[in-house]
C-alpha cells in the first residue's frame, strides 16, 4: 500500500494516510492569548477539517493523544469542551498527559489516529 501524505513542508505532514489509517500531526489552537476552552475548540476544528481532507470524520477515530501544558488546571475545561464535540459512543482510545510546550502559550496539543470509512 502506498503512503499517502497532505499538506507537508520539509519537517512534516499534516495527514498521513497508509492502509485505510489516517495519521494527523499535532494541533495547536490559533489564538495562543486565548485560555484552554477556546484553544481546544479551535484544535477541534482544526482536526475535523484535516480529517475531511483525509476522507474521513470524527465518528471514525481510532486514537487521540492530548498534551496540556498543565493538566492540573486545564484537565476538566478540556474535557468538558472536547466531550461537547465527541459524539455519544464513538470515544476512541485516548491518553492525556502534561507536556512542555513549544511555546509557552500553547495550553493545549492534540493528536489523533482515525479509520478510512
């Protein structure tokens, strides 16, 4: 099977798609003033128009990985945005961790793994 790779640039692609398995680079939000609710909106929407372009959609995901620059204050306001986004029986495999940041106004990074309907 061929590799299949989206709007990449000399360090990386932003989808990879190989075998019916779509791979998405990590999303930032992109108003780094504003606080965790509205930077894990804007990943989300970023995630579902990357997943459109790769031919496929939310319902399909397989794995979501989310990074948080501090897990302890931004946990519950992450969740209580991306469980409003998530569709009811759909919850893919997920692991949320605290990570250092590229930037330090980044609060949230997410990354996911999604099925080809």
């Amino acid at each position: 099977m061929a590799i299949q790779r989206q709007l990449t640039n000399e360090r990386m692609s932003q989808i990879v798609t190989h075998n019916g398995t779509v791979y998405l680079a990590g999303q930032v939000g992109d108003d780094f003033s504003a606080g965790v609710e509205q930077q894990t909106r804007d990943v989300l929407a970023n995630i579902e128009r990357l997943l459109d372009l790769a031919g496929t959609d939310k319902h399909h995901l397989l794995s979501a990985t989310i990074y948080l620059n501090d897990i302890g204050a931004h946990f519950a306001a992450m969740n209580a945005v991306w469980d409003q986004w998530l569709p009811k029986g759909v919850a893919p495999a997920r692991a949320t961790v605290e990570a250092k940041m590229a930037r330090p106004d980044v609060l949230v990074e997410i990354s996911v793994i999604a099925a080809q309907p």
